[in-house]
C-alpha cells in the first residue's frame, strides 16, 4: 500500500521542500492541489508541470494525482444557469487533466463543493443535467490523457449535492464514461454514508466504481486523531488490492491540522504505517 499526503497540509512551504519533508515522513508521493501551485492553475505549462514531477522524483516520491481542482481560478461553477462560466469550468477542469497527466498523475478528485452547491434559482435535476455535461468532458480528456476523473461525494455540511457514493455513482452510469468514476473520502463518508466506510468499500469497490480514497477522520483531522478506527478500512482496501479492484494508493488529507500541518502528517504516516505493519503489509 502506497500513501500519499495532500500537499497543501505542508504549506507555506515551497513545493520542493513539501517533496523533502514529505519523503522523510515516509509518504510515497504527494497527491497535490494545483492553486498551491500558482495563483492561476491555468497558467502552469506542460514543462512546468513536467519538472513538478522530475522535483518528485528526485526526493523519491510520486505525484500520485490532484485534487481540490476548482479552487482557482476564482468563480467557477458546475452547476451554473450562465452557460458561459459553465463553459470556461469544463476548460479549467479539461485542462487540469492534462496537467495532472502531464505531472504523472494517475487520477484527480473533483470535490469542489462551493463550485457545485444548487445555486438559488435552480432546481437539482437542472444542477444534475449542467453537472453531467460539465463531468463528461472532463471524463473525455481524462480517458484521451490515461487518468481518471473521479467524483468525490461530499458531507451536506459542505454540500447539497451528490453526498453518497450511491448518488456518485448514478451520475458516473448516466455520463457512461470509463475514465469517470468515484472515490471514498473517510471523513465525509463517515458523516453522510449510513454503512461504516470499510462495509462501504467492500460493497461499491468490487463494481469498479470507486477509484481512490483518502483518509482522514470524520472530525476532520488525520486518521488516528478522532474515533474513525482506520484498521478495518486498511484490512478492507489490502483485501481489494489483492483481488485486482485497486490499485493500492491512499491519500491523507485532513483538514484541521493538529498540532501544526507538519506535526500531523507525521502522526497520520506513523499510525497509518503502524496498522499496515500489524497486517502484514509492512
């Protein structure tokens, strides 16, 4: 099992300190946010993109994927009744495929709840249909780039829609695309979902739906500083990635850094690592 630490919890640092930091953790790669990158994700080049990956590398790590994609540039949308920003957020989310490709990432995860809340005005099935729209390009240039475009559910404390994977997973069959899939966030599944995250994985991952997970606790700091218990949901996943229905990274990405960004991703590798050693996966 490959883990990876969501860049933006080593802020303010400089992208290839995060790398040193991050490989002297123990982390195997950093999955990253692109706005942590440039002010203007948009304006990163392919060259640029290219040497985040040889930085990587150098320290002995990978860019396992993006996330947190519509942070920047500012005012995107979804879900949106202006087709015209509908149009640049399916360009930003294009692009960030191929950034993400270009950056040897295997997947991004779209969360992004303000960018895809029902705006007033609207009903869900208008959100769903411009959403739908939006994702399948996203899916196309994600399956012509060789990565995967995964949707991620959020808690409705965050966002009114798509809250579980069930309902992740409709949209997925509706777009009907390969590279458009789901994942698992622990802290958001451990609020919406009504089975515990590790029944949850043993039930969708087999269906090929789900693509990714990241791990942290439902009180929405890293694994090992709340109740979720995490060595179920490891057990569950090594069991998944034996039978061929994951590829075996996991992403740590907690939102209330305790006691500081640096000090809990070094809690969340060494009580992730100690679970994987006591299952046989050291």
């Amino acid at each position: 099992m490959k883990i990876s630490l969501c860049n933006e919890v080593l802020q303010p640092l400089p992208f290839e300190q995060q790398c040193a930091l991050a490989a002297a953790l123990g982390y195997d790669g950093l999955e990253v946010a692109p706005f942590t990158l440039a002010e203007d994700p948009m304006r990163i080049t392919d060259a640029e993109a290219a040497s985040y990956a040889r930085i990587a590398a150098d320290h002995g790590l990978e860019i396992t994927g993006l996330h947190w994609l519509l942070v920047a540039p500012a005012g995107l949308s979804i879900v949106s009744d202006d087709a015209a920003l509908r149009e640049r957020t399916a360009a930003v989310m294009e692009r960030l495929t191929e950034l993400c490709a270009a950056m040897g990432g295997r997947y991004l995860v779209h969360g992004s709840p303000k960018q895809r809340s029902v705006p007033p005005g609207s009903t869900p099935a208008q959100a769903w249909e411009r959403a739908a729209n939006c994702l399948a390009r996203a899916a196309r240039r994600a399956q012509a780039c060789g990565v995967v475009y995964c949707l991620e559910p959020l808690s409705p404390r965050e966002t009114d829609f798509i809250n579980t994977v069930e309902q992740a997973v409709q949209m997925i069959e509706s777009v009907g695309s390969p590279a458009l899939r789901t994942m698992i966030d622990c802290s958001a599944a451990g609020q919406a979902e009504i089975e515990p995250v590790a029944a949850l994985i043993g039930r969708w991952m087999p269906t090929g739906h789900i693509a990714h997970v990241q791990v942290n606790d439902p009180n929405r700091r890293g694994p090992g500083q709340g109740d979720m218990a995490f060595t179920p949901i490891l057990s569950t996943l090594l069991a998944m990635q034996k039978q061929g229905h994951y590829p075996g990274i996991i992403a740590v990405e907690p939102f209330d850094y305790q006691p500081d960004g640096p000090g809990c991703a070094a809690r969340a590798i060494g009580y992730l690592r100690g679970i994987l050693e006591g299952l046989g996966d050291a």
